[in-house]
C-alpha cells in the first residue's frame, strides 16, 4: 500500500495503533505522567518584609492559614493572608538571595550600578550586566533555559507576560534569550489568546486520547515498541516500511492536544473575544497604561489565559511580570505616587528625605493586591484537574520579587514563595530555613513608622544575613521539571556566577569577556547542586 494513503486512513492520534500491536496494549496499562511547568510571578520594587513572611519562628516550620492570616502583635495584618487557603500547598525557601548585588561588579575592568538595572536583568540570568550600552545582561534567563529544555514541539521560547505597558529598558526587562538579547513581554492578551485557538480541539475523546499521552508526540510514545520491533528479524521491505513510517511521521507530526483544550475550556474560564474585549483588549495594539480595566480585568484575563496556555500544553515556561513605576487608583485604592516613588518612601526616585504621609500603609495596600492577585492565580491553576490531581499539582508557581525592601534596595533574604509540588519533587506546606541561625524578617518599618510628613526617611530597613545563592533554587525548579521526563539527567548548575554579598559591601566580583558579550572568565558557580532541603 502507499505509505501516504496508508497514515492518511488511519487518522489522527490514532495512526500509530493498528501499525504496532504492542501498543495497545502498553498504552493502557500505563498512562504517562502529566507535563510539569514553572510559573513566574514577578512583582517590583520590594515589599514590607516584616508584614510578608508567615509567622513562623527563625523561618522554618510548618505553614498553617494561621500563620499566613494572624494579625502581627503591632496590630497590623499579615500580607499574604489572600493564601490561607492554600497553605497546604505553599513552600517558602527563606534565606536566598540574588548573586551579583553591590556597587562594585567589574565587567571587563569597567562598573555600571543600579539596584533595579540589576535587580530586573540579573534577577533570572544570575549573570552581570554590561556597563556599556543598555546595560543588559550578560546571559540567558531561566525561563527560556526552560523553554528549551521542556516545551514540546518547534516552540523554545517562553510566554512572557505583563500587564499594562512594558517599559522597553533594563529596568522593565526581566527575560533575557541569549547575552545581551532583552526579550519584550507581551502586553496584550488578545495576541496570546490568538496563539491558542488554532490549537483548540473539538468532539469527545476517542480511543486515541486514551492511548497518547497529553503534550508527548506520537512517536515518543512508541518509541520503546519501534525499537523492540527494529530488533526483530525482519525482512528489507518490512524494514524500510517502518524507516519511510517514521520519515513521514516526522515530516508531519504535530503535537497531539490534551482533550481540554477547547473553546468550551476556555469559555468556562471566561477566556472569550467579548471579555477580552471588556477587559480593554483591542484587536489590534499594546501599551495600555496604567488604566482601571487593566489592572482589574485585564490581569484577570491574563492570569485565565496562562492556565489557558498551560491546559493546551502550549507553553512550560511562563512569566507574567508586573510594570513597577505604577500609580493605584483601582480596587478601593487611591494613591498619589507610583509604587517605585512609595517604595523610597518619598515618594520619588531619590533615596532619603522625608516620608510621604501614610506610605507604610499605602505599601502595605499595594503588597496585599499584589498578593490577591498571585492567590487568584494560585486558585484559578488548582481548579483544573490533571492526571489524578490539579495543574496546581504538577507544577511550581513562584511569586519572585525585584527586591525585599524596596527603600534598602537589598536582595537577600528575598520574600519568594513557590505554590504546587511540581509533580511531588517540592515540599508543600512548610517554610524551610536554608541560611541557619536567627533568620529575621527585616526592618521594613525601621524609617516612616510614625506615619508623619515630617518624619525623616533614615533608609535603614534591610535585613542581615539570607546570602544562600539564588542558582541552587534555580537548578532545584530545572531538576523538579526535568524528573517528569524519560532518561533526565540532573543539572548542578545555572548561571553565570552566584557571587552573594550582603548589601554593598563584601569584595566585588569581577568579569572578562570576549567582546561580544559572552562572559569568559569570572568567579563562576563556586557553590553547585540543588536546594536538597525543601525537595520532598
């Protein structure tokens, strides 16, 4: 028979079945295991670190609603109380922080510093910047080593998302694909909700559902039952028919879609043409400002549309960043500076003066919308089952911040919590102390407490100590992901260099070059290997 009109009579998911008999049977003894996915939630600017953490003695223990919800001693209330709900299925690596900080770094004997150039660019990459230029940084971020090691078919780059308009410098650029190479986010969700409904599919599932495993190609399914019939004797003719098979099984494959991506799924998480547009989506265009709808219902939309992304298996590495220099004026809050002004708590780019009246409180609000949106997030995933548990399950949603207090411009002992085991590889539940000793929450309120104009802003509001390398976190996520694939072999590091000092001090590390913006020499990763202490 012609080999073309052999696959086009059999169909679909299904075209491998009837050619292999052995897979009928193996594809229904086992079903493969779910895809795992990481999440990136990435908030600017820093927080009231001293209202963030769970109440949890020296860091570490168990994390209970109580802990996340309990009003402070001070009176105050607790930040991230939107999780309660989810304190079953939260873990939070305390005592990390990001490499790369300080005055001093050298890249090719020259300096370049700022606290939120570095902050964005050096954040995922773990690289230095360059202090020519545009100051980008000097190597790829982990959503895209993502991307490439995980997302199936032809698609390598991840979904980047962010709400609002997207600042096209170092300071609203998180995602990096190579060295030097910025990679925008996109700001629209009606382009990202384009991208998907040519995927979606229609009808009941079919025998074939049942026998492909969701987001695999057809022939990563057989492949064992290929390779166990190859070595059978067999004639030439037999021989070249399973070659020419695999030929235009190649030539033609396309990733075979789990049964929920439908328009009827989308429809039931409110992912249509009619809300898009009420969410301030036009059919055409980007850079919507700092807008009521959206900020409301245009990052509703997008939080729908990545657990959209993620039932249609389009994408394992996904980031929705939020614009830092901000103005809120939505959901009960009316605000007079940016965020980025707040945080200084000036009310300006300048650091020190006199605190702007009530700007503890006014961080405070801003810290506890950006927390109703992650557990909005964290909620709409774990609604969706998959493979005998929730997306939520099979994947690591990480809240990471730019900073931890945005007015000491610090980055150790960074506020990160991570929602969902990633398939079992994480531990839920529990704040684990990775530093040792006397983990403290930082000085948020050491400047502004008294809440007056007058009142000066002294900057004293970091914390001590928390300086365990951000990479092992990394290599842990790329691990927790790479452990739900056949034949993965552990990586032990990611990044250019985890090079930690504690604020601005401590001996700075410094870079050679090539010239064209590959780093050649430099401290490296001197400390490999994953975080084996919040592994489950």
């Amino acid at each position: 028979m012609n080999r073309r009109l052999f696959l086009r009579g059999i169909g679909g998911a299904a075209l491998a079945v009837p050619f292999l008999n052995s897979l009928v049977r193996s594809a229904r003894a086992q079903e493969a295991p779910s895809p795992r996915r990481l999440v990136i939630f990435y908030t600017n600017n820093g927080c009231l670190t001293n209202r963030w953490f769970p109440t949890i003695e020296n860091g570490a223990g168990s994390v209970t609603a109580a802990s996340l919800e309990t009003v402070q001693a001070d009176g105050k209330p607790r930040t991230l109380a939107p999780l309660a709900p989810y304190a079953a299925k939260l873990l939070f690596p305390r005592g990390l922080a990001m490499p790369l900080s300080g005055f001093n770094n050298k890249v090719d004997g020259a300096v370049h510093f700022d606290p939120h150039d570095q902050g964005m660019g050096s954040k995922l990459t773990c690289a230095p910047l360059d202090p020519a230029g545009e100051h980008w940084a000097l190597s790829h971020s982990l959503d895209h080593e993502i991307a490439r090691r995980f997302n199936q078919g032809t698609n390598k780059i991840p979904l980047v998302l962010s709400v609002g308009n997207a600042f096209t410098n170092v300071k609203g650029i998180v995602s990096y694909s190579a060295s030097n190479t910025p990679f925008a986010p996109v700001t629209n969700a009606r382009t990202v909700y384009s991208s998907l409904t040519g995927l979606f599919a229609s009808g009941s599932e079919t025998e074939a559902d049942h026998r492909v495993a969701r987001g695999e190609s057809i022939i990563d399914l057989v492949t064992h039952d290929l390779d166990a019939l190859k070595a059978r004797k067999m004639s030439g003719a037999d021989r070249r028919k399973v070659d020419d098979w695999l030929a235009l099984l190649r030539e033609t494959e396309q990733r075979v879609l789990p049964s929920a991506c439908t328009a009827e799924a989308a429809a039931a998480l409110g992912v249509t043409d009619a809300a898009l547009t009420a969410a301030g989506y036009p059919a055409r265009g980007g850079g919507f400002g700092n807008s009521e709808a959206v900020y409301t219902l245009g990052s509703e939309m997008m939080i729908r549309l990545i657990a959209l992304t993620m039932m249609c298996d389009n994408n394992r590495s996904i980031v929705l960043q939020w614009p830092g220099f901000v103005t809120f004026k939505w959901d009960g809050i009316s605000h007079t500076h940016d965020h980025h002004g707040l945080s200084h708590r000036n009310g300006s780019a300048a650091t020190g003066g006199q605190c702007v009246s009530g700007v503890l409180e006014q961080i405070h609000e801003i810290d506890r919308w950006y927390a109703g949106r992650y557990a909005k997030l964290v909620k709409t995933i774990d609604s969706i089952e998959e493979g005998g548990g929730t997306l939520l399950d099979n994947s690591a949603v990480m809240w990471l911040p730019e900073l931890a207090d945005g007015n000491a411009h610090n980055t150790n002992n960074l506020p990160i919590v991570i929602a969902g085991g990633a398939g079992g590889y994480l531990k839920q539940g529990v704040a684990v102390n990775l530093a040792g000793g006397n983990l403290a929450v930082g000085n948020s309120e050491a400047s502004c407490a008294g809440g007056g104009e007058a009142e000066n802003n002294s900057g004293n509001t970091g914390s001590s100590g928390g300086t365990v390398p951000l990479n092992k976190l990394y290599t842990t996520l790329i691990n927790a992901l790479g452990a739900g694939t056949p034949d993965w072999i552990p990586v032990d590091r990611f990044g250019v260099s985890d090079a930690v000092s504690v604020g601005f001090g401590g001996t700075a590390p410094s870079f050679t070059t090539d010239g064209a913006g590959n780093v050649t020499d430099g401290p490296g990763i001197s400390n490999p290997g994953e975080l084996d202490a919040i592994k489950a």
